[in-house]
C-alpha cells in the first residue's frame, strides 16, 4: 500500500483511573480534585474550558445595575441622589475582569500541571466501557459526565428576523440594548431584566409561566412590586404568538384571556428553561438511561451503566437538580465514592435556590405549599426584617424569613426575601446538611443588629405556644417557690 492511500494508524486507547466529559466549572473542579489525590485523569472538552461564561457575566450586570440604583436612591439618607449614565465600554471592562479573574483557574497549562490529559472533541460512547472522541478511544475505569445544560431558542415565527442575545452571550456585549426584551420569568430572567432597567435600558420582562414560578409566591409578590416600581414592563402568563419586524425594531405578539398584547423592543433576550446536554454522546451505546429530566441516576449518582456517573444539571432521575449550584455539592459526593468506595445519597431538596433579583430569594428545602402536600401538619414561622433594627437603619426592611417545620420541629424549608438573602440562607444550608432542628437554631447567637437575627427570632417563635402551656405554667410556679 502507498503512503498516499496509507490509513494512520489509530492513536492507542488512554486508561485513566477516571475520564470526565465536560470541562465546565463542575468537571474541571473534580477533575483537579481527582488528580491531588494522585488520581489519572481524562478531561474531555469540545469547547471552551470553563464552560458558560453567561452567569458570571450576568452576575457581573446585576452588581452594576445594583449600585446604579443605590445612587438614585441616595435621597433616602439626606444625600443628594444622581442619575448615573451607564458607559457601555467601562461596563464591558468590568464583566470581563470578572470573567479574567475565573479563568485562570480554568487555564489548560494548570490542568496539565496537575497531570491532566485534556482531550478536544465531541466526546459520546462506543461501548458500555468506551467512549470515542474523533480516532482516540479512551477506557477508563468510571466515567462522570458534567455537560451541563443548553438553553433551546423558542420555536417563535419570526424568530430569525430579530436580534437575539442568549444569556450564555452576555459577555460579548458591548453596548446595551436600548429596549430589550426578556423572554424568561425564572429567576435568571427576572434578574437580568432588572439590571439592564436599573442601567439604564427600557426593558420588559415577558414572564408566560409567572413571575418567578419556582419560588415561594409571598416572596414573588415583593419582587413584583419592587419590579413594578422600579419602572419595568411585566407581561405576566401571556403566550409568546409570534415575532414581527418593525421600523425601530421587532413587535413580540403575546396571546392570553381571549386578547392579543404587543410588546416592542429592538433585542431579544432569551432566559427561558434550560436543558440537558447531551444528545451527541450515544447514551444508548453506553447503557445508560435517560428522559426528560437527563441522565437518569440513583440517589448516589450512578447511572444505569455501574462505570459511569452524572453531575449537575445534565443528571436527572431521583437527582434531578432544583438548582445550578447542585453540581458543586455532587462533586464531593462523588469522588468519595469513586476514590474512598463510601456510599453517598443526594437529596435534590437540599440545595440552595437562589433568585439574584433585589429583593434577592434564597430558599433550601420545602416551599410552604410542597410540605403541606408531604407533610400534611406543618408549622409555618415567620419573622419581617422589619422588626430587625439594622435592617430599618439601612432602609432596607422590606423581606422576610420564612420557616417551615414539622409538629417536631424538624426543618422542611426555609426562604428569605431581602437585601442579603444569598448570604443569610448559608446558616440554613448547614442545618439542613446537619439534620439539625429549630431548636437547636433558636438559641445560636447572631450579630446585634445584624439581619441575620431575624432568622434567629424566627427559630424561637417555634417554642411561643409553649408559653401558654399549663402544665410548663405549673412546673415554672413549682420551681419559683426554690427561690
């Protein structure tokens, strides 16, 4: 055979301890994590190391938007209040000194550093024991898939006449949309909408499932005011029709109660649901089951095929995440069960969900209606920041905590709406994680005047009843009587 009809020779099969294929925030983070403990390892990457850079980006605006509106709202204090102007090329600046900060550890010199063997390209399964990238085979002893989630463009008529900006594109903007039109009421959407009003932009918010539908509805109510407030256009549980091109931009026709509303804009943003990715990776081939929810997985995240896992928001079934976040805490797990053979259990209900919208949402656990329907008998706990000195003296004393217990007092959800909310849901992750109960919360101590006493105050409103108690009235009027 000539050396011009000659076929290369395939490249020999890699044999890492573990191959992980994905290398967005989750994969990377235990890929790093499996090769401090001496571990070999396979990190399998079709595109850009560190994955989406579009939350990061979007959390960037909302900070930019935050402290725009903390200017305008100077007046409150006996300052004088200004108008802030948005520019656009100091903007851009700031989201990507964020986005420079994160990459580095992202860097593929680290990753090498560390011993890992990068691969590019669509990785997907030959077997229930390999997996194929392009010529390279690669047989590992297990297998975690981290690809993440994607979010699909709406089958809208008119959608290729528009401009349209994806949430995973924030950071590609250099300049802000004038009226921009967010399709999405979760809480991405919400939040993002927010910033750019806050920015200066005319935006409208299209919500067709509701207003933030996976958060609790008292604490929706107090972002629709503030949203409302503040100016936005919400088009709440209207249908996206169709797209139509106009002079100064598009028309997005909303269909809902028997009547058709016409909201203008000149971009389109999309932060609606997102999902799994993983329709080029040949499931079938590996034994692996799927649906709807993604890569289905038992409670210790292993698939069907006993060699492989999935992590965050590409694992479904039992582990179905109810937050991005969710893939942080099955990094740990896994890697116990990989490196230390311990047995692991993920409980989807106990990771934070976090709306970064202002007031800000942090829930964990049960929403009110959740446990009522488990738990039947549920106590419901509920403190205002406006009974919190410092929150009054910061102006800031919209918001509540909200505990939700059992007869028991064993905790089966907590939300907080507020300034502050992603921070001062922390102490609850941690009694939740530790199976602690009210009780035991009700008597920690808190920072005087801080918000986080409310919490606190909350946690001891559990033992009120107990004050009207007779027989504890009995046995306090016996042990006075010792003086």
């Amino acid at each position: 055979m000539s050396d011009g009809t000659a076929k290369a020779a395939n490249p020999a099969a890699l044999t890492p301890d573990i191959c992980v294929i994905g290398a967005g925030g989750n994969g990377i983070a235990l890929s790093t994590a499996a090769a401090a403990f001496g571990v070999s390892v396979v990190l399998v990457e079709r595109g850009a190391l560190g994955g989406s850079s579009g939350p990061l980006a979007m959390k960037a605006l909302i900070e930019a938007g935050a402290a725009a509106h903390t200017m305008r709202e100077a007046g409150r204090f006996g300052l004088k209040a200004g108008d802030p102007q948005a520019n656009p090329a100091q903007l851009h600046d700031h989201i990507q000194r964020a986005l420079a900060a994160e990459a580095a550890n992202h860097a593929e010199e680290r990753l090498k550093a560390l011993g890992i063997v990068i691969v590019r390209g669509e990785a997907h399964f030959a077997s229930r024991s390999t997996v194929r990238v392009g010529a390279q085979a690669i047989k590992a002893r297990r297998f975690v898939i981290a690809t993440g989630a994607w979010a699909p463009r709406p089958e809208l008529p008119g959608l290729e006449t528009v401009q349209v900006i994806d949430v995973d594109e924030l950071s590609e903007l250099t300049r802000l949309p004038e009226r921009p039109v967010v399709l999405g009421g979760g809480a991405n959407g919400t939040a993002l909408a927010q910033a750019l009003q806050r920015l200066g932009s005319s935006a409208s918010l299209v919500a067709p499932e509701g207003l933030l539908p996976d958060h609790d509805a008292e604490a929706a109510l107090l972002v629709r005011r503030r949203l409302l407030r503040e100016g936005l256009a919400l088009h709440e549980s209207n249908a996206p029709v169709r797209l139509e091109r106009s002079r100064t931009g598009f028309r997005l026709v909303l269909a809902g109660e028997g009547k058709e509303t016409v909201v203008e804009g000149s971009h389109l943003l999309l932060a609606g649901p997102r999902r799994p990715e993983i329709a080029a990776l040949d499931l079938d081939l590996g034994g692996i089951r799927h649906d709807a929810t993604g890569i289905v997985t038992d409670k210790g995240l292993r698939t069907s095929n006993r060699r492989v896992y999935a992590l965050g928001a590409c694992a479904g079934g039992t582990a179905a995440p109810m937050t991005d976040q969710a893939g942080d805490d099955h990094v740990g797990l896994i890697l116990r069960s990989i490196l230390f053979r311990q047995p692991v259990r993920t409980d989807a209900t106990n990771f934070p969900r976090v709306a970064w919208c202002q007031p800000e949402i942090a829930a964990i656990g049960l929403s009110e209606a959740a446990a009522r329907a488990k738990a039947g008998a549920i106590q419901v706990l509920r403190w205002p920041f406006a009974e919190i000195p410092g929150a009054r003296a910061a102006d800031e004393s919209e918001g509540f905590v909200k505990l939700v217990t059992d007869r028991k007092g064993s905790i089966l959800g907590v939300t907080i709406v507020g300034k502050g909310a992603g921070e001062l849901i922390a102490p609850w992750c941690v009694a939740t994680k530790a199976g602690l109960t009210i009780a035991d919360m009700a008597w920690v101590v808190t920072p005087a005047l801080a918000r986080s006493d409310s919490s606190r105050r909350a946690a001891l409103s559990f033992h009120v009843p107990s004050a009207t108690n007779p027989r504890l009235r009995r046995l306090i009027g016996f042990l006075r009587r010792f003086g």
